[in-house]
C-alpha cells in the first residue's frame, strides 16, 4: 500500500505524527520515494520565486477597478441546433397526432371507456356542416339572393382491423425509433 499526497505533504511541512513510518516506507517503496522527491523539488520551486507585490490594493481600488479586476461568471447558455430543434417539435406534433388518431382503438383494449368510431366521428361532423350550410342558405335566401353551396362528399367507410392497426403503429414506432438513432448518432 503506497502512502497517498496527503501523508507526503503532512510529511514535508513536519505536521504527521507517524514520521517514523512514513521514513520507513519510503526507503522501502521505489515509486513513493520518487513522489516525495518530486514534491520535495516542487516546494522548493515555488519558495525560490520572488515576492512580487501589487501595483493597486484592493481596498483602495474604486469600483470601476474593482469590476475589472474581479471578473463576473458568465456561463454561455447552450444552443441547441435549429434542426434538432425542429425536429424534435415536428416529432412531438406527429405522436400527438397519433394519439389522437389511435385514441378510438384504445376502446377495444379498455372497454369501460367507450369512444366513437371514426365514422360515427366523421358523420357527426358531416351532420353539423350539413346544418351549417343549411343555416346559412336559409339565410342567403331570405335576403333574396340564391345561390347553390357545395356539399362536403360522403367519406367511405374505412374498415381496419385492430390486428393491421396495431402491427402498423408498431412499424411505424419502429422506423421512428432507427431514424432518431441515425439522426442523433455521433458524426464521426
């Protein structure tokens, strides 16, 4: 077991209590001999350089002086890349999407919460411009001004199985997965 820094530099300022030992081990010990005396030379070193005194005292020194001699921390507020930026948002709209589109086929896996289908959705929606439009040609027509509105086409019935469903939110979790890996991957 080798004697650590502390023990060395208690040893050099005459402040261990265990002299003896630490004399015995380095005259046992090849690589803490050769530490000390590194250190012994280092303090050496530093009590040769010469005194250099202050050309301003700090107590005299204005503020202005002060403000230069003291610098303020200052730590840069790191930037993250625009596109990781954007990426990372167009990421979070994209799963938001998803849950919302994958809400109704939660019902089938959690059945005391009932949700509508996409049709029922969808008719509703259809249902209420329908009323829209109605209103609002009703209206036009009573200020004696006639004209005809387009309706909003009739949406064909999508049948998926939840099977298809859940085998294609699972590719695409996927391919979310390795392309985020070779976006954020280091370059080399």
């Amino acid at each position: 077991m080798h004697l650590t820094d502390e023990q060395l530099n208690e040893y050099l300022d005459h402040e261990s209590s265990d002299r003896e030992q630490i004399e015995i081990h380095l005259s046992a010990c090849d690589e803490c001999a050769a530490r000390f005396s590194a250190l012994k030379t280092l303090f050496a070193e530093i009590e040769s350089l010469p005194e250099m005194t202050l050309s301003h005292s700090i107590r005299e020194a204005s503020l202005w002086d002060a403000a230069r001699i003291i610098p303020t921390p200052s730590l840069p507020v790191p930037q993250l890349p625009t596109w990781l930026t954007l990426t990372a948002t167009l990421q979070a709209v994209i799963g938001l999407i998803t849950l919302i589109l994958a809400a109704p086929f939660v019902s089938n896996i959690l059945p005391a919460i009932e949700m509508p289908s996409y049709t029922a959705i969808f008719s509703q929606i259809q249902a209420q411009w329908s009323r829209w439009l109605a209103l609002f040609v009703t209206l036009r027509l009573n200020s004696e001004q006639a004209f005809q509105l387009p309706s909003l086409p009739h949406f064909p019935v999508l049948e998926v199985s939840s099977l298809v469903l859940t085998l294609t939110l699972a590719g695409v979790s996927m391919l979310w997965l390795v392309g985020n890996g070779l976006l954020l991957r280091k370059q080399r």
